[in-house]
C-alpha cells in the first residue's frame, strides 16, 4: 500500500512521541518444526515448540489456517524470539478473510497459560505495511487439565497514529466550517480539512453500519461556480460564489461532488451534506483496556501502520483459540469504487506467557428473601459480611498478597481469596459472621472444599441470609371454644381459628394450637415456644389438665404426640406461663417440618 510521506511521518512521531513507534514484545520464543519460516494453505496446519515469555512455560503448539479468501495462498508463518507471525499476502479480490486456530499442549498441564494476540511483533524484519478496518471475531476454549475458564481481555489498547491510505476521510477529516471576516461576518470560504484526525485507539465496539474510503482531495464540487483548492496541508477549501457568500452548512445541501481523474475510494452519495455526515458520524467506541471479548463475539480494528500498532489481547486459560479476521471497508485506496473488504499484507501474530496456578475461592453473600437457599436473579447482595478461609480448626489460611483473611462482602455481596499455593492440608472451611440487620441464616455458616493441585478455581460458594422480620420459624397461635370437659384434644383439630371468641359460664373452655413452621432449607434446633396465658386484675387463665398439653412434631395429633415435652411455671401474681422443652424442626418440606403446641384453658373470675 502506499507510505505515508516523510514529512507525514515526521509530523506523526512528533504529535505521538516515539514510544509508539515499536511494535509489541513479550511474545515468547515460538520454534517451527520445518524452518523459521513455513508456509500454509487452508485446511492445513504447522507445528512447533514454544518457550513462554516468562521463561516458566513449553510444549508444543499447532497453528490450523480454517479458511482463507481474497489472500495468495499459501501463507507464511514465522517463529522466532517474539512470537509466531502469520503474513497473509493480497490477490486482489475483495471481500478478503482468514481464520487461524492455535492449539496448545503444555508439558506442564498445572502452569495457567496466557494466548497474546496483536498484529505484528518487534524483531522481525518483514513487518512493512499496515493493518485495514476490519472485523475480528475470538472464540476459544477452556483448558480443561487446569479445570479453569478461559477469558479474553483488552491488555493494551493506546491511542496510535491511524494510516491515511486504510482509513481515509470518513475517519480522519473534519468538518471545518465557514471561515468568518472581519467583525464576524462570513467570508465566501468553506473549509473541509483531510487526514486531521490522526491518532485514535486501535481496536474498537463491532458496528452494523456500513464504513467508505474517500479522500476530499480526490473530489470536485459543483455549485454555481464553486471553487476547489487542495493545499500541501491536507486542508481542503471551497470558494463559493460570491453571489452566495452568506450561505450557511445548509448550503451543502446543494453542492455535488464527482470524482476527479484517477482517483481511488467509493463514496454512497454525491451530495455533499451526505459525505459531511458521515465524516462527522460518531464512530465505534473504543475498547477499554481490562474490557472482557466474550467467547464468540466480535471487535473492530482500524488501519494502523504495523510498526505503529500497539494493541494486545490477552486470552488466559485456553485450550485453543481461534481468531477470524475480515476486511469491512468499502472502497479502497487501490480503486475506485464499491470493493468491500480489500485488505493488503494483514499481519497478525500470536504470542505466549505462563504464570504458576493460582488458586482462586468465591461467592456471594446475599440477601434470601424467599428463604430457598439458593442465589436467584432477582436477590441482591449483602455487603460487610465477614468471610475466613480456615482449616476448618479455626486457624485462618494464609493467602496471597493481593487479598485478605478474613474478608468483608462488597457491596455487590461478592468476596474472594486467592492462594499462591495449595495449603498443607487441602481440607479448607468459608466461614461467615453474619451482618447485624440480616441475623438468620438459610444456609449454613460453614462451607467445606477439598482443594485438587489441577483446579484452580472454586466459585459459587453463596451464603444466604435474611432479615428478622423475615425469620425463618414462623409462630401462628389459633384458638376455639370447647366443652371444659372435653376427653381428648384430637376432637377439636379441625375446629380452631385465629378470630377473637369469647368463652362464657364455667362449663366453656378455651383451647388453644401454636403452629411451629420452618420456612428455611436449613434444620432448626433448640427451638423453645413460650405462651403467657391471658391475665387480669378480675379475670385468670388456668391450664386445664385434661386432656393434657402436648407438642406435636410434625403436625399430627396423635399417639405420638408428648405431654412430658411441655411444661408449666406459675409466677406469685397467679400469672400462668407454658412452655415447651427445646425440640428441633427439620427443613421446609420434610415430615418433621413443623410442630403444633396444645393447651386447653379455662378463663375465670379470681
């Protein structure tokens, strides 16, 4: 493609500085198995050993071209000391396209490895050219031997000079606007400035809209005899007629625009306000360095020359990763009019470091709100719980230096603990304390893991609590109206109810039935049920003793029910209190969930 010119380039450096003249490094010693450099066609594969960048890393790597269009083929692949270069030359077709997988296999399966990929490395000797708009598609794979997820992230992706010849005037011109006289007023002068927008970041959102080579200076523009200069600057001037001096950017709706002899790119419209609104359209935003590319989707990358180029995608943790690189402009410096994605000597290289496994441990702490013990979508997290990793003796387990032990939840609820190394004893606890406003639990305090030297992360480890408002044993007292002389309670099972009655002559008694439920996931114990029975200067409550009291775990009042499990203080003002000895519940929705309290009473005048 064409270079920029030296006085251009001169002008570049000085605006950027030239740190950003170096290509990227750190990629790891890549050896191929037929030569330092080996060709490839589609569907075929090359082989080789690497040493990650870190030095602590090898194994054997195998480069697969998937699919190839638009490109002379074979391919060439490159190793040596920073990285494995893969060159894919033009043919002068459109809609131009490759696809690369690289396949790992370390020799020590337990190291975490990191897949780099950028456009071309520092060191190599064939890294003339540049880069054109175009979409790149990352799927890879999860190591399964390290048990961890891969994923991909933005590692460096700094603002560098665009190239000219790739990106054209939608992307580097602007808008210049009318140039104003003396004391304000407007001179018969429009502007339109070429190749000012110089440096931007490299890779960017994906984008439907549709993206076109031009350049002002390649255009002529008709309006009653409008004038064109194209000045050494790169600044592109309309001189209009001086009938029309006073016309504003409306204007430019009547102004047309042509193609001058021998000029390249494509635009859609030959209506001027058309082509000043594509050039002032927003662009695709710019990826954030630490941004995640989710498995399968797609990003943008601009025309940048290769020596200029500094971007770097880091995928951790792959299997294999596979990278789809296609070309989206339409038009093109090479000719004029509608080619879509001509690209010319794309570049794109793969790098490798390796880390010793670290061990990560997390979960959430969350707020349970329907008590079934697990974390829904809807239920938020519970900030300020605090969270040990423990030997499960009670001694904390040291961790490394970027987290802490004991911890706190954040204010998603969220916690972690990373592990340099695996403890002695691969047998850990998550212990949680509970927040003051969230006291109950709907699952257990204490979560055991047993820790394997080839998993390397364990999530998902949740703690629900709940407020106690929303307590987990729920108390429902009914009462009805019965024969004093009543034989048995069974009979009256059906009758009780929670409106207020009244109990008239000393033949009606009261009898009363607490419900005992447990709404949780988790056993109660030690549960304790406490009834003051209704007292008054003039009136007295006395606990008939027959039938007896009893507690009935699990609902049914039968044989099985115990009259010994309930007992009875009276206090020197005659006040009549019944209690149960403590029982336990199982969780909601076993047999021995609930528990039903029986009394009957007779409410007297002292």
């Amino acid at each position: 493609m064409k270079q920029l010119s030296k006085v251009g380039v001169v002008l570049l450096a000085w605006a950027y500085g030239s740190s950003v003249w170096a290509a990227v490094s750190g990629l790891g010693t890549f050896t191929l198995d037929g030569g330092t450099s080996v060709p490839i066609s589609q569907g075929g594969s090359v082989s080789g050993r690497y040493v990650a960048a870190d030095g602590g890393g090898t194994g054997r790597f195998t480069l697969t071209m998937n699919a190839s269009n638009g490109y002379t083929l074979p391919a060439t692949v490159t190793g040596g000391s920073n990285g494995l270069m893969i060159f894919n030359d033009q043919n002068n077709n459109s809609n131009d396209k490759f696809s690369y997988t690289l396949s790992l296999t370390p020799d020590n399966p337990t190291l975490i490895n990191t897949v780099k990929i950028t456009q071309t490395p520092t060191g190599y000797s064939q890294v003339d050219g540049n880069s054109e708009l175009a979409r790149q598609t990352l799927s890879y794979t999860n190591d399964a031997a390290t048990g961890g997820t891969a994923l991909a992230i933005v590692a460096n992706n700094p603002a560098v000079p665009l190239f000219y010849n790739a990106m054209g005037d939608m992307f580097m011109g602007a808008d210049g606007g009318f140039e104003y006289g003396p004391f304000g007023g407007f001179i018969n002068r429009y502007y339109l400035k070429s190749n000012y927008n110089t440096g931007a970041e490299q890779l960017r959102s994906d984008s439907n809209n549709s993206f076109y080579y031009y350049k002002f200076s390649d255009l002529t523009f008709t309006d009653n005899g409008a004038r064109v200069t194209n000045n050494t600057d790169g600044t592109t001037i309309i001189d209009f007629d001086l009938w029309n001096r006073n016309q504003r950017f409306s204007a430019a709706s009547d102004i047309n625009l042509s193609w001058k002899s021998g000029s390249v790119g494509y635009l859609p419209s030959t209506n001027l306000a058309d082509v000043l609104q594509l050039t002032t359209s927003a662009k695709p935003t710019a990826l954030t360095e630490g941004s995640i590319i989710a498995n399968g989707s797609s990003y943008l990358s601009y025309g940048v020359q290769n020596a200029a180029s500094r971007y770097l995608i880091h995928v951790k943790n792959p299997k294999s990763v596979t990278l789809t690189y296609q070309g989206i402009m339409n038009g093109t410096v090479l000719a004029s009019g509608n080619i879509t994605g001509e690209t010319v000597r794309e570049w794109i290289t793969f790098g490798i470091e390796s880390t010793a496994p670290k061990y990560y441990i997390a979960g959430k702490v969350f707020n349970d709100g329907n008590k079934n013990a697990q974390l829904d979508a809807n239920e938020s997290g519970i900030a300020g719980a605090r969270i040990a990793l423990t030997d499960c003796n009670g001694k904390n387990i040291a961790v490394g230096n970027n987290s802490a032990n004991p911890t706190t939840s954040a204010a998603d609820g969220g916690y972690s603990f990373v592990l340099d190394s695996l403890p002695t004893n691969k047998n850990v606890c998550l212990v949680e304390t509970n927040t003051p406003n969230y006291p109950s639990d709907t699952t257990k305090n204490t979560i055991a893991l047993t820790l394997a030297s080839d998993k390397y992360e364990y999530k998902d480890n949740h703690f629900g609590d709940t407020t106690k408002e929303n307590g987990l044993l729920v108390l429902e007292k009914y009462h009805q109206i019965v024969d004093c002389n009543a034989p048995s309670l069974r009979a009256l099972d059906g009758g009780f109810v929670q409106t207020a009655q009244t109990a008239k002559g000393q033949t009606q008694c009261i009898a009363y039935r607490i419900k005992a439920s447990n709404t949780g996931r988790l056993t109660l114990d030690n549960i304790v049920i406490t009834d003051k029975l209704p007292h008054s200067n003039d009136r007295t409550s006395i606990l008939r003793e027959t039938p007896k009291a009893k507690l009935c775990i699990g609902g049914i009042l039968d044989n099985n029910c115990s009259d010994t499990q309930v007992k009875v203080s009276t206090d020197s003002n005659t006040e009549t209190t019944i209690y149960t000895q403590p029982f336990t519940l199982a969780p909601s929705g076993q047999p021995n969930s609930i528990a039903y309290l029986y009394f009957n009473t007779l409410y007297q005048i002292r």
